[in-house]
C-alpha cells in the first residue's frame, strides 16, 4: 500500500478520522473542566502531552504534505483533501488553544523536542524549495558526503542560533 492508497482510503472513509480528531479536543475540554488550575501537576501534564502529540504528529505531517504539494508537485489549493489535510490542522490548532487556557506549554513534557521538530522540518522545506527555486547545479571535485556534512551543519548552526534567539 503507497501513502496515496492510504490517504485514498482515509478519504472514502472519513467516520474513525472524523471521530479521532474530534474526541483530542473534547478530550482537552474535559480535562480543562476537571483539572481547572491543576494543568501542571502530574496526571494532567501527562494527560496534555499524550493528547499535544496525538493531535500534533498528524498536523505536522498534514502542513508537510500541504506545503510538498503546493510547492514542489504544483497541485491547485481546490484539490486539497479535507479530511487528510485541513482537519489534521484545525484540530491542532483548536487543541493547542484548549490545552493553553489551562496550563502553559512550557510545563508540558517533551513540547520544546516538537517545537524543535516543527523548526527543523521547517527549514528543510525551506532549503528544499530554495535549491529547487535556484536550480543550482553543482559540478565539482567534492565528494557527496561532504555536501551532507555541510547540509547537516548548517542545520546544527540554525539551530543554535534559533535556540539562542527564542531564549527566555
């Protein structure tokens, strides 16, 4: 099975995806409702950061695939797929909204590993597209690897740089 066939076949069925990212919501209400003021003690960070991750990896995924489609297959915008693209994304958001009326982001586990995340795969789409955009051609004596070592480089600097200028 390719990843079109699985999206294909997500999209002729929209009932569990329609159900899974409504319940992440619905789920962080509740738990607002409940744990009002006690977002960051123990049980209901972790309950937080189970539902950030559950709702989140699939919003990444759907604004990576949005972008690749948009930009390097060159679809139209009327083509994009609700269920796989646009409610991955809202539901994000939303859950994101819900969770940070009760606690701050900074108190949930492991939320600066996916903001990192979202940050390093930003900027790979971005080269990604500016080497694409330029169409450079690189003829020359050094080896590929070095090319990777340069690449992987000038992530770690981006990186470092990012991280001191978001430092609180």
């Amino acid at each position: 099975m390719t990843l079109r066939e699985f999206l294909d076949l997500i999209a002729a069925n929209p009932g569990y995806i329609l159900a899974f990212f409504a319940m992440i919501p619905l789920t962080a209400i509740l738990s607002n409702v409940m744990g009002k003021g006690e977002g960051h003690l123990s049980p209901w960070k972790f309950l937080y950061s189970t539902l950030i991750y559950l709702v989140a990896v699939p919003g990444i995924f759907a604004v990576t695939l949005s972008i690749y489609l948009f930009l390097f297959e060159r679809k139209s915008i009327f083509d994009t797929d609700v269920y796989t693209q646009i409610l991955p994304i809202l539901s994000m958001m939303i859950t994101f909204l819900i969770i940070r009326k009760n606690v701050d982001l900074d108190h949930i586990p492991g939320f600066g590993k996916l903001s990192g995340m979202i940050m390093m795969i930003t900027v790979v789409m971005m080269m990604m597209w500016f080497m694409e955009k330029t169409r450079i051609f690189v003829i020359s004596v050094v080896p590929f690897q070095n090319v990777i070592f340069l690449f992987i480089g000038m992530l770690i600097v981006f990186r470092f740089g990012w991280s001191k200028m978001m430092k609180k």
